[in-house]
C-alpha cells in the first residue's frame, strides 16, 4: 500500500480542530470536530503513548507485545495550552500538540532542541473491502537521520533509503534485501544531532515502514487495518531506547540454562538412532565440544506431533538417557500442522473440543504441510495453549527431552495461495475475536508461548529451552530464535552478520543463524569462517538441509576440523562471559550484541558501518565474509584495543588492516577489561571448575567488568542464590589496583582465581592482597605474568 502523499489525494483523511481536551491522570485525551480521538499516555519520563480512533471510541486495549511487567511511572507531569498548541511536559520530555490537526512535535526537555516532528501526522483511509482504516503516519526526517532495527530484515544495518513489509513469512533461501520473512518486530530507532529515539508500531496487521524512500526527508508507517497506535521512546542514548522498548515488551522471563549457551548439531534429518548415536559419539571422539543433538520431522510417526517413529527409534527414553549421559541434550521439532486422522489422540482431542482454526462461514482450516492434510490449533485462545502445553508432559516429563523447536509457524502451509491462512481464518485472540489479518503476525509468537508454558511446567525444577522461527515484538520472553531456512553462501554469511546484530537491537538478543547454511552447501573455508561468527552470537547452531551434504564439524578435512575446534573451544571457554552478557539483557535489557552505532552513537564513523560488532561490553569481533582472504580492513571505535592473539594495542577511531589466516579472525578485547574463562569441556557440567581464569588487560585510567554465575540451571538464583563479583580496575604508570565487590549467596565450586595480565607496562617487584604482601614467587618464573590467588580478595596490588 503506497502511502499517499498529498493532502487532497482522494480517499485521505485528517484530522480536524481540537474541541475537547479531557486529563485522567496520566493519560490524555484530545477530541476533533470529525470525532478524531488522540489518546496520549505518559507511561514514563521517556515514554509516550499515542493512540487514534476516528469513531470517537477506542478498541478493548490489549496487546500481545506489551508486558504486565513493564516499569511505569514518571516524575513530573504537566500540561498547559496557548492560542496554537496543547503541551504536554514530562521530566525528559516537552510533546506539543497542535489544536488544528493534532500534528505531535516533540522536544528535549533538557535543551529544548527539537526530537521528531510529525509531517502529515496522523491521517487514514477507509478501507471498503474488509471495513476498518488504513491508518498512516508520516513525521519529517531530520538532516543526517539514520534508522535502525525492524528485526530480521535481510539489510545493511542502517535501514535509511529502504521500504520494509512486516508480514510473517516463510522465506525458503532468501536472499539479501528479500521482504517480507519470518519476523515482524515494527520497532525502530532513530538517530540525528546525537540523539537516540525509537518508535514502536503496535499493530498487528500487515504493516509497512518507509525511511525517506517514497520521499527524501520524509519516513512513514502505516498498517492495512486496527489502530494508529504507537509508543514513542526517548534515549537520548540508543542503549536507553533499545532497553526501555525491552523493558516495555518484556525481557526473557528466565536465564537458559547454561548448557543452552553451548555449542548445538542439528540436521534435517538425523535417523535413525544409529545415525544419531554415531553422530554424538564422533563429537566426543573428536574432542570437539556439543551440548546438543537436534532430532527433526523424521523422528516422529508420519509426521505426527508428540509421537515417535517406532521403526527409527523404537525406545526413546532409553536413547535420550543414554545421550545424556554422554553430555548431550535432545532437542525435538515441533510444527503446529496436526495431521487429519481420528487415529491421532493429539488431532481427535483437538477436534472434539473445537481448538482449530475455523474459516469465516464454518469450516475448519484445512491446509497440507509434511503430514499431509492438517489442522490447526488457534494458539490466540487461552484454552488452546493451556493444552497444547499439556501435550509436552510425555516428551519432557517422561522421555526427558531438554528442548523444543518450532518450526512452520508463520503459520506456513504448502498448497495455498500465499503460502499461509487466507484472510478470512477466524481466531479468538484471547477474547478479541478477529481475522488472520490480525492474528497472523503474532501465530508463532502465541504458539512459541504455549510451547514455553508446557516445558516451563514439565522441565520444572529446570529451565525450560524453546526455539522458534516466526515471532512479533515481545517473543523474546517465551524463546530463543534463528534467522530461518538461510544459504550455503558468502552473501549470507554477511547476511547472517546483519542480522543477528539488528535482532539484539530490536530487543531479541537470543538469536543465531543456520551456521554454514541450511540450504545448498558450504566449502570448508565458508564453514570454519561462519563457526568463527557463530561462535560469538548467543544461540550457536550447526544446520542443514541433508539433500545437499553432511555438514558437521568434521566434514571438510582434518585442517578445517582443527579450525572448528579451536573455536567451539573458544565458546566454551567464554562461557562465563557470554551467561554474564546474557544476565545483563535478562536484568537490564542490554542487548548482548551492539552494532558499533549503539556502541558509540557519537562516533559517525559508526552510523554505516556492518560488519563490526561488540560482544558484551569488552570483546570487538569482525568476521572474514569473503573466501580467500588472509585479513581484512575494519573499524575501531574510540579508545584502546587488544588483539586477543598477540596482545598488541590499537588505538581506536581509525580503519586498520588486520591479519587473520583460515585459523585465525579478528578478536579484539577492551583495554581494562576483566574476562573470565572456564576451562575448555565437551559439554556444561563436565568438569567441575576448580578454577577461574581472569584475564586482565592492563589501561591507564578506570574500567569495570563483572562476572556474573549461579547453578547454571534451576530457579534458585531468583532467590538470591547468584554470585555477582563487580571489578574495578584503576592502571597507574607504576601500579594496577583491582578491587573486587561480591553480592548474591551462591558459592561457587572454585576457590581461586587464575589472573593473566595483558600489557602491564612495568616489572612486577610487589604484590599486595588485601593489604597483606604477598611473595614475588607466586607470579611464574617465565615472566607471563601469571598469579594465583583467592576469590575472596577485595583488593589487589600490583605494583612496579
């Protein structure tokens, strides 16, 4: 749908002169002589919420996206009026309201200075097919605006120039710049004059975003259907917005397991056992580190959800015991297509209490996915997910399954136009009954939900693990994600680079791609360069199409065998690393990837950039996308970086060559970082750490880190059983203080900390712990600056 850009283009709407203004606490209410309602509520200092009818009366006010959990509360609020304009005036915030066309403009309450402004603002057409607006909104770009986020989009990180479609979409072997795919999350965030602001669509119809394509300093959003009903999220920070839309559309509801971080194998498909056993057990002979097997469709009876082949795994619960033993988690696959056969207790108990989908004048909505002829549960209802989620009481409770996998659930259904529900799909929506236009956006998301509810009941007194493919803004609660049915390609290493990096700054920080490709077939060079990537995003997966080659670890020669492991080791080394990143998105919804723009806003230089990205807040990665390549140019933001290699110090601000041969990849760690490693396991909880390792990088001046650990599983450290240990690190020319702070009641298995320090600049002659001296002989003989000490110090000097 074009949006139309002239005022008098026939079929437009606009608001007309304010006649009413009515304030209820913090929300506020502004009504036209055409009986247009603007509906602002002050969720925050730095939230606004603006919502439209043209009727004079509002929907039922419900949302998916939306969390209970959302912080609210504001420290100032106030409004006033002139001749012009109503004002409304939060502690961050100046938003100015004109009484002609309820055009919005909003300022910086600090400076003054002007944040977004609305170009035709708010307007509308009637959309005389399925009844209902298209409702629009367009606002003026400021001078050197750039645009950030929208999900999964297949793109250059900054979304300036572009068009998107926000329509839930199997996209098998996309490509770059394909749209729509599998995600709608319609967030975005701008950034112009050094400030940071996000807007956040919440409509669930098929939605459109324009950044200045239609018009050069013009960007738009509008929707085929529901309210214009948006949140407006002020930073002036990127870090702040992408947070507090975090916050709004909720953070993870638990950690993952720690084993969930591991290394993951998946194909389609690995059977029969046998396969799946001489596969596990090449891992472990290998000495190359897995936490889990993947089983796909063919591990089921025809196809059917909740069963199991007799023929291919004849006793489940003995095979996923014995995987277990051996270190490794079963992971199962899970479609919401439940195959049409009254033999089939999960399709006859769906039928007889009326839990699938209906077309609008009574049928059931039939589609073929791999069983055949299916059914479809309406994940939009209550009772639907309530047993849906009682279904996986056999696969975990009982067979001991550690994880699900939703597939297909855009919904995608092979045989009909569209490749989905057609429009006319009836759906509950938790009492707001609708059409597919409506539901379609948020199936997965509800059915990624009711999925979560059953491992979360089933797992129980563990943490449960999910996956899904499709998912709208607030998914990230239920489950982790991948990018979809991806390709064997050089493009799409890049492609799963972008990514991954603008899933974290849309708020869904759990997320990987199908390393090496799922369809087609990589080279060596490409699989060991996308392990080299995948190893640094938060969901590390292995998988492929079996119709186009093996793809394991160890399918491309010993050489490329040797690379992989060298950095799957590197995985679990930082373990401790990546579950304290992970904590902080949990805690504080900072995502755990920053593209070098969130990193840095201030740094122009870091607006365009793709390919660089932090991993936390101390590690810089840049992977090698192209074959053949010994190194590559890339960017450091300002300040002062380690090579993780060589220890040798760039100094920021500036684009370098960097070297980095098939084994190699351009790592680098931020001066006066503290990075804790574990020792190298073939799956989490191996080995007992008897040790944590600490390595410090040296810088003149302050640095923080933290280092945060529980059980790694279960739900004690809610109660307080975590151990967070916050280091302050102060370099001198002659000395380093480390100061340690420890809160949190759990007691972790080791009892000294390994300390490695990087670029001391002086000779050590005096060590002081806890203001006691301790030997010289305690640093190793050779000179690598290496001490012992106990995890209990406080302090810490080392000194010239």
């Amino acid at each position: 749908m074009i949006l139309n850009t002239e005022l008098e283009h026939k079929g437009n709407a606009f608001p007309s002169n304010i006649i009413k203004y009515e304030k209820n606490l913090n929300v506020l209410s502004f009504t036209t002589e055409n009986n247009v309602t603007l509906q602002v509520t002050v969720r925050r200092d730095s939230i606004l919420r603006f919502r439209y009818t043209t009727t004079g009366i509002f929907e039922n006010d419900f949302s998916y996206a939306i969390t209970k959990y959302a912080s609210r509360g504001y420290n100032h609020l106030e409004v006033t009026e002139d001749e012009t304009h109503y004002t409304i005036t939060t502690a961050k915030l100046i938003c100015n309201i004109s009484k002609t066309d309820l055009r919005i403009s909003i300022y910086d309450a600090k400076d003054n200075s002007l944040i977004c402004e609305d170009e035709l603002g708010f307007h509308w057409e009637e959309s005389y097919q399925y009844g209902g607006n298209v409702v629009k909104m367009s606002k003026v770009s400021q001078p050197g605006e750039s645009f950030y986020g929208l999900g999964d989009k297949p793109v250059d990180n900054n979304l300036k120039g572009k068009r998107f479609e926000n329509w839930v979409t199997d996209s098998y072997a996309y490509g770059r710049d394909t749209d729509p795919i599998y995600k709608t999350i319609p967030f975005y965030t701008a950034l112009h004059n050094k400030k940071a602001y996000g807007v956040f669509f919440d409509n669930t119809f098929r939605s459109f975003f324009d950044f200045c394509h239609e018009r050069r300093n013009i960007t738009s959003f509008w929707a085929h259907g529901g309210e214009m009903n948006y949140y407006f999220i002020y930073g002036p920070e990127m870090s702040e917005v992408v947070a507090n839309y975090t916050d709004l559309t909720g953070k993870p509801h638990a950690m993952p397991a720690l084993w969930a971080l591991g290394y993951h194998q998946c194909k389609w498909s690995y059977y029969p056992e046998s396969n799946v056993k001489e596969i596990t057990a090449k891992f472990r002979e290998l000495q190359i580190p897995c936490d889990a097997i993947y089983l796909d469709i063919d591990y089921m009876e025809g196809f059917r959800c909740f069963t199991w082949s007799k023929e291919h795994f004849p006793d489940p619960k003995r095979m996923v015991k014995e995987l277990a033993d051996d270190g490794f988690k079963t992971i199962v696959i899970i479609d919401p297509g439940i195959k049409i056969d009254m033999d089939y207790s999960v399709f006859r108990e769906g039928l007889e209490k009326d839990y699938f989908c209906k077309r609008a004048d009574g049928p059931y909505m039939k589609g073929k996915v791999w069983p055949g002829e299916c059914y479809f549960p309406d994940f939009t209802k209550p009772e639907v997910r309530e047993w849906w989620s009682d279904l996986f009481k056999e696969l975990i409770e009982d067979i001991g399954v550690k994880g699900v996998w939703n597939d297909m659930n855009e919904p995608a259904v092979m045989d009909v136009p569209g490749k989905s529900f057609p429009d006319d799909v009836r759906h509950d929506y938790d009492g707001n009954p609708c059409s597919h236009r409506k539901a379609h956006n948020v199936y997965g998301m509800q059915m990624a939900r009711a999925t979560y509810q059953g491992l979360k009941k089933f797992s129980y007194p563990l943490r449960p693990f999910v996956i899904t493919r499709a998912a709208y803004s607030g998914t990230q609660r239920y489950t982790s994600s991948w990018t979809g049915d991806n390709v064997a390609t050089w493009d799409h290493l890049t492609i799963a680079n972008l990514q991954a990096q603008r899933m974290c700054m849309s708020g869904f920080s759990f997320i990987g791609s199908d390393i090496g490709g799922f369809a087609e077939q990589p080279n060596g060079e490409l699989y060991a360069r996308w392990i080299q990537l995948g190893i640094f995003h938060p969901f590390c997966r292995t998988h492929s199409s079996g119709d186009h080659g093996d793809q394991e670890p160890w399918a491309f020669g010993d050489t490329i065998t040797d690379v992989v492991r060298k950095f799957i080791e590197i995985r679990y080394q930082l373990l401790p690393y990546l579950y304290t990143a992970f904590w902080r998105y949990v805690e504080e919804g900072i995502p755990i990837l920053k593209s070098l723009v969130l990193y840095d806003q201030l740094d122009p230089q870091t607006h365009y950039r793709n390919d660089e990205f932090v991993v936390g807040e101390k590690l810089l990665v840049c992977p090698i996308t192209a074959p053949n390549q010994k190194g590559r140019r890339m960017y450091f933001p300002i300040g002062k970086w380690y090579n993780f290699w060589t220890d040798e110090v760039v100094k920021g601000g500036q684009e370098l060559w960097v070297d980095a041969d098939l084994d190699s990849m351009p790592i680098f760690v931020k001066e006066g970082a503290i990075i804790p490693k574990y020792p190298i396991q073939q799956y989490v909880g191996e080995k007992t750490v008897e040790e944590l390792t600490l390595d410090v990088y040296y810088k003149f001046g302050k640095e923080t880190s933290q280092v945060y650990e529980d059980a790694t599983d279960g739900y004690d450290y809610i109660k307080g059983r975590y151990s967070l240990r916050d280091f302050n690190l102060l370099g001198k020319k002659d000395e380093l203080i480390i100061q340690q702070h420890k809160t949190g009641k759990f007691v972790t298995t080791y009892k000294t900390f390994k300390i490695n320090l990087h670029g001391l600049p002086f000779k050590i002659s005096k060590i002081e712990v806890d203001n006691v001296i301790i030997p010289i002989k305690n640093i190793k003989p050779n000179g690598d600056n290496t001490l012992t000490l106990t995890k209990e110090f406080t302090e810490l000097h080392i000194m010239a």
